[in-house]
C-alpha cells in the first residue's frame, strides 16, 4: 500500500468514526428516550435500562454504517479537493480509478465489520433482548398494577382496573379469558387482591360476578360470588425460551434450511431468503456508499466555487439506492424464486460507480479548447 492510499485510508478511518459516533449517539438517544419512558415508567430499575440499552446498540451501529461511511467519503473528497490535493494527485499520473482503492478498501473493511454484525452480533443480541423482555412482561407489578388501562398479559386475555388504593387492593377489576376454544370465561368484581401460594401467583377476587359463554350453544352461564380465587400463573408465567423467529436464525441455516426455517418461524420461504440475502447485502451496501460518495465528487472535478452540487448528487443517489431497496422488498419476500432481487441496490450502486469513474476519467483526458490532439 502506497503512501497516498495509507494517507486517504487515515483520512477516511478517522472521518468514519466522528460520523459514526455521532449518527450513532443520535439514534441510541432517540430510543433510549422511549426505552427510559417505558422501562422507568413500568417500575424496573436503571441497570434494566443499560442492559436493553446495550443489546439495542448493535442494531443501532448496523443501521448507521452504510451512512458514516458515505459521510466520510464525500467529507475526505471534498476536503481534499477543496485544498488542490485531488489535483496534485492527479497531476502526478493517478487516475479516478487508482484513486479510488483507498476508498475500496475502506469500504471492505467497514462492509467487513458490517458483516459481523449483521451475520452474528445483531441476531444474538436481538434474541436476547427479546428474551430479556419476556422475563420484564411476566413481571406482576408491570403487568397488571396499571389503573385505568385495558392490557393484553398474553394473546385471548383482558385485564383492567378501575384504580389502587393505598393498601394495594384493586379496585373494580375486570379479567377477560378468550383461551379457551370452547367457552369465554369474564369476570368482574369490586375489589381484587394479588397473593402467591405454593409460589404460584393468584388473585383473590371479592364481591364479583364469572360468566360464562358457551361457544357452541351460546348460552351464557353466570355466576356470583364473595370471594373466587384465580391462577393467573397461566398469563403472568410461561415456558422459558421464545418463539422461532427468522430474525434470531443464523445466516446459514436459512439459506441451507430454507423449508424448515420457514415452517419452525412461521413464514413463507421468500421471507426467510429475504431476510438471508440481506444480511449479506446490507454488508455491500457500506462498500457501494463509501465509493458512490466518493465517485460522485471526483467526477465534479476541481471547482472554484465548491462541490457544493455533486455532494447533492451523491445524495440523491443514495436515496435512489434506498428506494430501490425498499421496492424490492415485498417481491422478494412474495416469490422466494426472486431472492435474486435483494442484491439489485448494491447492483445497481456499482453501476453508477462505474459511470461515474468513467465520467471522471474522460473528463480528465479531454483536450482544451483551442488545442488540437495530435
């Protein structure tokens, strides 16, 4: 590696991480805000919050690389093209082309490190933090000592209470039980109490009403009583682990297991291809931004009055990639045979490197007017 390329590489890693650190900061604040709110909110505890704060950070860094990186490219060319080093460069025989491998090779390393988390990081961290959130659910105090909203402790049940009084009773409760495929089970009373016995947790319910849907007669069976004690064991605790979930499933096993991946998730099979295929394109995509950034100025060339309209240049192709990228998402997804398209953003981003360099190379071999070729 030459001088040049260890001197734009250097200008390139240090731009990458300011960029980085700072799309970063702003998008964990933007959560951690709403995680604060939710998680301080439900009664859990600060170091909650710095766990689900950490395992939220590698999604965060995987979603901002392909940006810091485009950021760092078009800051490095601009700058150096801004104080003639471009021209230098050039005018000592480099061409766009050989210009354009420290960016390269920027490119890779950053697609590299993309790639660890997309491939490991990201679904590791995301399956436990979707663990760490069902053990949160199951907790009784942030489950059910919420006054005056309706909540969902688990699929077919409704819970609500009028308020809390100071001794901790619940007051004007309403429990809904939708499991059962055979009856639907509601009931009310004034005053409700949550104890455990035998370590399971129960509520005690007094001065209430049961009734009683029968789904297939629909005849409906009430009962009152002045005190029922009821499990809520079956809503407020469940078997250890999580669903299957393509988002936590290795790389690997859903392109080599396809079928069985889709049938243990739940999803068709083009979604679990989709879902493979973008963690290895969401890598290329770093590389591709890295030198459409940098292709985009260099073909501007030097000018007196900035690059001020090529770095808008760079920017709306960018965001065609992303719109492309998000036109090829439900196609993929619906036909697994056009997994193929997943790939065509970064494709297509390759494309107009190359025609930008190209540009960029016949403009620096064009002949001044008023001279004549030989």
């Amino acid at each position: 590696m030459g001088r040049t390329d260890r001197y734009m590489l250097s200008q390139l890693m240090v731009l990458f991480g300011f960029f980085a650190l700072v799309l970063v900061s702003i998008y964990w604040i933007n959560r951690a805000v709403v995680l604060f709110d939710t998680l301080i909110g439900d009664g859990q505890s600060v170091a909650v919050f710095l766990e689900f704060s950490m395992l939220s950070l590698p999604a965060v860094i995987g979603l901002v690389l392909p940006l810091a990186s485009f950021a760092a490219a078009v800051q490095m060319t601009n700058r150096l093209s801004s104080e003639s080093e471009l021209v230098v460069m050039q005018a000592t025989g480099f061409s766009p082309w050989r210009l354009a491998r420290p960016v390269a090779i920027f490119g890779i390393a950053v697609a590299i490190l993309g790639g660890v988390l997309t491939n490991g990081l990201i679904p590791a961290s995301s399956e436990q933090l979707k663990l760490r959130e069902k053990e949160i659910s199951q907790n009784m105090t942030a489950k059910l000592l919420k006054d005056g909203v309706f909540l969902h402790p688990t699929r077919g049940v409704t819970f609500y209470i009028r308020g809390i009084a100071e001794n901790g009773t619940l007051e004007d409760m309403f429990l809904s039980d939708n499991r059962d495929s055979e009856a639907r089970v509601t009931y009310t009373a004034k005053e409700a109490y949550l104890t455990r016995s035998d370590g399971r947790p129960r509520m005690v319910m007094v001065d209430g009403m049961t009734q009683s849907l029968d789904r297939e007669t629909g005849r409906l069976s009430v009962t009152y009583f002045e005190d029922f004690v009821y499990d809520v064991s079956g809503f407020l605790t469940s078997e250890d682990g999580i669903d299957p979930n393509r988002d936590f499933m290795s790389t690997w096993d859903l392109l080599t297991k396809t079928s069985e991946m889709a049938a243990l998730a739940g999803d068709t099979e083009g979604e679990i291809l989709e879902t493979a295929h973008k963690r290895i394109n969401d890598p290329l995509l770093c590389l591709v931004t890295a030198l459409l950034g940098f292709s985009a100025l260099l073909a501007g060339g030097f000018s007196r009055f900035g690059s001020g309209a090529y770095i808008l240049l760079s920017i709306f192709l960018i965001i065609v990639l992303m719109i492309i990228q998000s036109a090829v998402k439900d196609p993929a997804r619906t036909n697994a045979a056009l997994w193929w398209l997943t790939y065509l953003p970064s494709v297509a981003g390759f494309g107009m490197i190359g025609v930008l360099l190209s540009y960029a190379a016949g403009y620096f071999r064009r002949t001044p007017k008023g001279e004549v070729s030989a």
